[in-house]
C-alpha cells in the first residue's frame, strides 16, 4: 500500500486557503498512485481554533470544507482532521474527529479520546472524549487510526486512564494512523520520536504520524512527520518547519521498502528531559522556530514590515538578525534612541549591525523628549533624587517613538525582552516591554548569546563587541544588568528550575543554589507577573513559556 504524509502548514479559520492545499495534495498523491493520504489533526480549520469552535457557523464551514474535499477522496482513501457534532446526546457538544474518505464519501468518523488541558492545550474545554473505538478495513487492510495525545499515554506514570489503542488491537489492525498538532519546543523531537517508538514496541505494528507544521501566533509546529515500521526502526523522516508531501510503501508484513534512517536500537528510548538549563541545546531548531514563528505572524495577520528599538545590544541584535532572516531585511526598520546615558560605542555597534544586514535604521535622540518630561514633571518630583522613574522615562519615551513610527507607516513593533528579563521583571511596561510580538520573550539570556554565535557562524553579522560587552539598560551612569540581576549563568540555570522544571524553593535551595539568592530570584518572579500578563505573545520555543501556557495568579501570595 502506498501511503502519502501531508505535513502542511494551515491558517485558522481560513477554510478556503486550507481546503485547497488540501485538494491540491490528494491530487498529487492520487496522481503518484497513492492509495491512501494523511494530514494532520484539526487541518479542515487549523488548531487550535480555541472559542472559534463556539459559533455555529464555524462548524458549518468545517462541514462544507469536508463535503468539497470528499469529492476528491475518489480513487484514494484520505484522513482529515476537525471539530464534529456530538450526537450522543451526553457530554460536550463537539469532538475532535477525523473522518476517513473513499469513493467519495465519508466511510468512518474517528474521535479522539484523550483531551489534554495541561500547558499550551485546552481541548477539554471544548471536546467530549470518545465514546467508541473502531478500525478503519480499507483495502484489505484494518487500520487503526489515533489524534494526536492519544498515543502519547505510555510509560510508568501514564497521565490517562485509557489507551484507545489498547481498545484497538483487540480488533487486530495491521498499522496505525495518528494525526497530530504537535507544539514544537527544543526538547521535543526526541521526546515524539521515543513516544512513537514505544508505541511501535508495545503494540507491534508499523505507525504512521502526520504532524502539522507552522506558527498559529505563539505556537510552532514543527512538522518532523515519522514513520516507523512494526520493528520500531525510522523509516521516514520529513523536514522540520517545512511543507512537505512524502509517500513510503508499505509491504503486507508490516516492513517498509526503502533504506531504514535510525534502526530501533539508536531511537531514543525516553523522552529527553534535561536536569539543568543547556543554552545550547537544539540552537539551531530554536532559530528556525524563531523564524517561523515571525513569518506566519506577519503572513497570516497581513503584516509586511516591522520596526525594532536596536540599542547595541546583544537582545536588540539578535532579533534584529532574526526578523532580518524572517522577512527580508527592506522589510525591517531599526530606530536607534540614545538618551543622555547611552554610550557612543552603542549607538556605533547598532549603526554597524544595520550595515552588515543592510538594513534601514533612522537615529531619534530622545534627550529632549526625556528633558521635556522631567520639566513637566518637576513640580510633582519637587527636587527628590534620581531613581526608577528618570530611568523609566526614557523607555516609555522610546516606546512613544517606536509606537508612534509603527503606526504612521503601518509597522509592527518586534519586542526585545528576553525569558530572564521577563521572569524578573527587568523591565518597563509600556516601555521597553511595548510590541505586538515577543521574539525572544522564551529565550534566557545565555540562550540568546547561543543565538548570537548561531548567526555569526559563517561571517560576522552582529558585531562582536555586541557580543562581548557587559550587558546593561544604559538608563543611569555606568549602569551594568549585573546592578540589578544576579549573574546570568547562576540566573538562568535557577529560574530554568522554578520555570520550566517547576521545583520549590527547597529543592532548587538543595541543588546547591545559594538560599538567599534563591529566596530573591523566585519572590522577582512571582511579584512580576502582573507584567507578563500585560506582555504581547511571545514565540513558544520552550517546554513552558510565559503565556497561554503558564497560568500564575497575579494576586497569589505564593513566595512573596
């Protein structure tokens, strides 16, 4: 049997555009002799389509998109992804289902089972579980077909208390079909590689899983499609962060024609989970994710131009490099904006870094904007000493420009805040925190010095100066972030444990983190949630980012 992967990149909600790339590739297939074609979860409507499922005509559209595409499932079996009616009279009023077409009809509809609610997902809030689980008989063969979580529920501590492929095999399939959205983060392709395996191990039949690919605006998704055969060895691997439509050929004993990418014996076993923060692990998928993650934004929003505050400094740098990559670098305009404290060798290093990427950039002094306010201000200060409000004048003073140029010339503003900065609260609201999307809002500081070294590898693109000079606002004389922040190779590694490993304060205190450090550094973090929740999205490259998937009261007196 010839099956073809569509691993294809869908717009939420644009049923036209999604409904035709889908088209598009059943004919491609049907006309390499496919017999059967997968796509991805929830890729009628693009996932997730959160509260979009909640109006009527939503789901309307979902079924006349089924009902043209059907029409082209004629000589191939083909398996698409999207909500559907609840008929059970019990329970929610929608699954998450996948319908397997034939002869121009919808010969079997799939739902899914497992609704995960943690992280990133929320399906539970919209989805009933399934009620029954059937195989698919097509072509002589049983087919056992899955979504996405549903096959993620092995291990010593399963999170559910079902296996739908368990119910499954007691109908003999000889393979298995899963369609995933699967969110991309730098520990998760190995992660989905030793899930699969396992599943592959267990059961003992040849797994075939069609991920989607592309940004829906803080989620990636990276593709990386996969096929194994019944002895667990990778068979079929597509590109990650790319469209791609690849077939293999499946044999009757469950082996696939072709060379074999990793034998079973070199597929990672377990799920890769890091004890302490590697800034540079998988740096390169963390670029590419970045990349994507900008161009969809603008794409799919109708965007075409950005602006960034460049201040010669490393964050400013590297997303400046990034967009550059992202959209074309006439399409990103650097606005430099020396205050009275801003150093000379910082406003030449951003005027050399808009040179190496040929880039335009306009410098605008705010020292008179800045002056201006504290003139009017003067009366209300009535003489008393310089502190945070003088050095958040002049933030919000830039963010004011940035803002005023983005509106008048129809740009989107790139935020530069990094994940530590974030996490700490190093930062100004309405200021230096100002933008419609945050590029490196899931990196830590030493992540974007990795990044900074990931783009100059071939030349030097970011100054190296950039690169080796102490990091530091420039909002009062000789300021260093050292001032305010621990040292970033302690910082990082502990707020790596509190984010993302989610350990208390003893345990990270028994790591070996010095205790009063620890103290400070998680009563920062949790008195500066207020901030982030007030912070634009931010592009996921973590297993736990700021955002939709982290859900921290604001008001909570946890470690205050």
């Amino acid at each position: 049997m010839k099956i073809f992967i569509a691993q294809q990149n869908y717009h939420i909600g644009n049923f036209e555009y999604n409904t035709n790339k889908i088209i598009e590739a059943i004919e491609a297939a049907k006309a390499a002799g496919g017999d059967l074609i997968l796509f991805s979860e929830m890729s009628i409507c693009g996932y997730p389509a959160r509260d979009f499922v909640e109006f009527k005509d939503f789901i309307e559209q979902c079924n006349v998109a089924v009902d043209k595409i059907k029409m082209h499932a004629d000589t191939i079996g083909v398996l698409i992804g999207g909500p559907s009616r609840n008929n059970q009279q019990k329970g929610k009023d929608l699954f998450n289902a996948a319908w397997f077409l034939y002869e121009k009809e919808i010969k079997a509809e799939i739902h899914k089972t497992l609704l995960p609610t943690y992280d990133v997902f929320d399906e539970y809030r919209y989805f009933e579980p399934a009620f029954e689980w059937n195989v698919i008989k097509f072509k002589g063969k049983k087919i056992a077909v899955t979504i996405c979580e549903d096959i993620w529920n092995l291990g010593d501590n399963p999170l559910y208390r079902i296996c739908p492929m368990d119910h499954l095999m007691l109908q003999k399939p000889d393979f298995m079909l899963n369609l995933s959205a699967s969110p991309f983060d730098y520990t998760h392709d190995e992660d989905r590689k030793a899930v699969i395996k396992s599943n592959v191990l267990k059961y003992k039949i040849p797994l075939f899983y069609c991920n989607a690919v592309g940004s829906q605006t803080e989620i990636v998704f990276d593709g990386a499609s996969l096929v194994f055969d019944k002895y667990a060895n990778l068979c079929k691997a597509l590109p990650l962060f790319k469209d791609a439509l690849e077939s293999v050929e499946l044999n009757d004993d469950g082996t696939i024609n072709g060379p074999i990418i990793e034998p079973a014996n070199r597929v990672p076993n377990k799920e890769l989970n890091p004890a302490s923060l590697e800034p540079a692990l998988n740096i390169a998928q963390i670029y590419d994710a970045l990349i994507l993650g900008i161009k969809d934004y603008f794409q799919k929003m109708g965007f075409k131009k950005a602006i960034i505050g460049s201040s010669g400094g490393i964050d400013s740098a590297v997303t400046l490099a990034i967009a550059c990559d992202a959209l074309g670098s006439e399409n990103i305009t650097a606005i430099l904006m020396p205050s009275p404290y801003s150093t000379n060798h910082s406003v030449d290093d951003a005027v050399l870094l808009s040179n190496n990427l040929n880039n335009p950039y306009h410098i605008v002094k705010i020292n008179d904007v800045y002056n201006s306010f504290l003139a009017t201000l003067d009366p209300l200060f009535n003489g008393l000493p310089f502190s945070l409000a003088e050095e958040n004048i002049q933030s919000r003073s830039r963010g004011n420009i940035l803002m005023a140029i983005a509106n008048k010339f129809g740009y989107i503003l790139l935020n530069t805040s990094n994940k530590s900065e974030l996490a700490t609260g190093y930062g100004t609201l309405y200021g230096d925190m100002a933008g419609g999307l945050g590029v490196l809002g899931d990196c830590y500081k030493l992540q974007v010095y990795e990044l900074a070294k990931y783009i100059n590898r071939n030349q030097e693109i970011i100054p190296n100066q950039i690169i080796t000079k102490a990091p530091s606002a420039e909002l009062r004389p000789n300021q260093k972030d050292s001032d305010s922040l621990p040292d970033y190779e302690i910082l990082d590694k502990l707020l790596f444990q509190y984010i993302e490993k989610r350990l208390g304060p003893a345990e990270i205190k028994a790591l070996g983190f010095d205790a009063a450090l620890v103290d400070r550094t998680l009563k920062m973090v949790n008195n500066n949630e207020y901030k982030r929740n007030q912070f634009c999205p931010i592009i996921r490259v973590s297993p736990k980012a700021f955002g939709v998937g982290r859900r921290v009261p604001i008001v909570g007196k946890y470690l205050n």
